[in-house]
C-alpha cells in the first residue's frame, strides 16, 4: 500500500475542500446543507473551519444520493431520511446488522435443537 493512501484511509477530519472535491459539489452546497440538514454536523476548529469525520461523510453521501442521483428536493430528502431510521444521525448500521445476525444465529440453533 502506498503511504500516500496509507494516510489517507487512517485519516480523522477531512477539511470541506477534500469533502466537496470527494463529491464533487461547491463548498457553498455543502454548508447549506449544513444548515438545512440537522444530521449533517461537522465539527469546527478555533479558526471555525469544518472538519468533517467519516460519519458526516456518510451521511453527506447519503444526501447526495437522494438529491443530485434520485432527484429529491431539499424537503423531499429530510422527509425521507427522517423516516428511515437507518438513516437517521445517531444511528450505527453496522451494529444493527451485527446484533441482527446474533438473533439469527441463535434461532438457527433453537430450530435445530429441537428437530
């Protein structure tokens, strides 16, 4: 692995110039979804400039997709990350999945127990 992209991927905070150029928008669109867009939070450093985690990237992604790809509006898309709670702020996917395939596994053996 190159160190360059050693680097990359063990990075903490993205600045909104690599956020804006990842996606390919303005900086100017990603901080008014900022302000419309409760979920998307990016932290600020003394100087007030964003620092965006891994998180805010997701759920950039995530609003990205639902507008520019699937042609939402800006209301359109909080309706509908507001009623996915998959994709609400707080939430971890990944977790959920992990849990859900613990409860399976443990019907599975339930199941063959008893045949």
């Amino acid at each position: 692995m190159p160190v360059n992209e050693k680097e990359e991927t063990e990075k903490l905070y993205y600045s909104i110039s690599e956020v804006s150029e990842l996606f390919d928008l303005n900086a100017s669109t990603i901080r008014f979804w900022e302000k419309e867009f409760e979920m998307l939070s990016p932290t600020k450093n003394k100087k007030g400039n964003r620092l965006f985690t891994k998180k805010d990237i997701d759920h950039l992604a995530q609003i990205v997709e639902l507008v520019k790809q699937k042609g939402f509006t800006i209301q359109g898309a909080k309706e509908q990350l507001k009623n996915k709670p998959s994709l609400k702020k707080g939430s971890n996917n990944d977790e959920v999945i992990a849990k859900l395939k613990e409860i399976k596994d443990k019907l599975i053996k339930l199941g063959n127990n008893e045949a």
